[in-house]
C-alpha cells in the first residue's frame, strides 16, 4: 500500500505529522460520533487550525455534525462552509457516484 501511495503522490499522516507543511488538496476525517457530543482531542482549536490551514487549494472535511456542533467552533464553522455552498450530507455525496 505505501508503494501505491507514493506513485500517486498522496500522503497519509495525523494532523501533528502535516504541521509545517503544505499540501495542494487536505482531507481530514472528524472521527467523532456519538449521543453525548463529546468531540475529544477535537475541541483542540489549535491542532484543528494546523490541520485546516496546510490544504493550498481545497479543504475537506467529513465528520458528524450532529456530534460536532455540540462545540461553539464547529458550529461557527459548519455556518461558514453551509453559506458559502460546501456543506454535502452523506446521503448528497453518496448521489454523485
């Protein structure tokens, strides 16, 4: 697998192992689900502004919202994403393939 990786010049890391660095395109997973809204290492504003802010070009971001927006910065964030047209549900994604 990291052979294929290499090949087609993509990188797999945790948001500390990208900080300093620069990519054209940034794919971050919010791992995070579950009744009680608890986020964990998520609430972490600042390891979350290292991982937004290495994408040159484009940003994504898959997560729970409904877990998620239990925290004043991802609700400020997902406003932002949903008023500029970024926003997809899983089901919208899931449409396009």
């Amino acid at each position: 697998m990291p052979d294929q990786l290499l090949q087609r010049r993509l990188s797999v890391g945790t948001v500390d192992s990208f900080q300093g660095q620069e990519r054209d395109i940034i794919a971050i997973t919010l791992t995070r689900s579950n009744p009680q809204g608890e986020i964990g290492f998520l609430s972490d504003i600042r390891r979350m502004n290292v991982g937004m802010t290495r994408a040159r070009r484009k940003l994504l971001l898959v997560g729970d919202s409904s877990t998620l927006c239990r925290h004043p910065f991802f609700v400020e964030l997902f406003a932002y994403v949903k008023g500029v047209g970024g926003y997809r549900t899983a089901h919208e994604v899931g449409k396009q393939t």
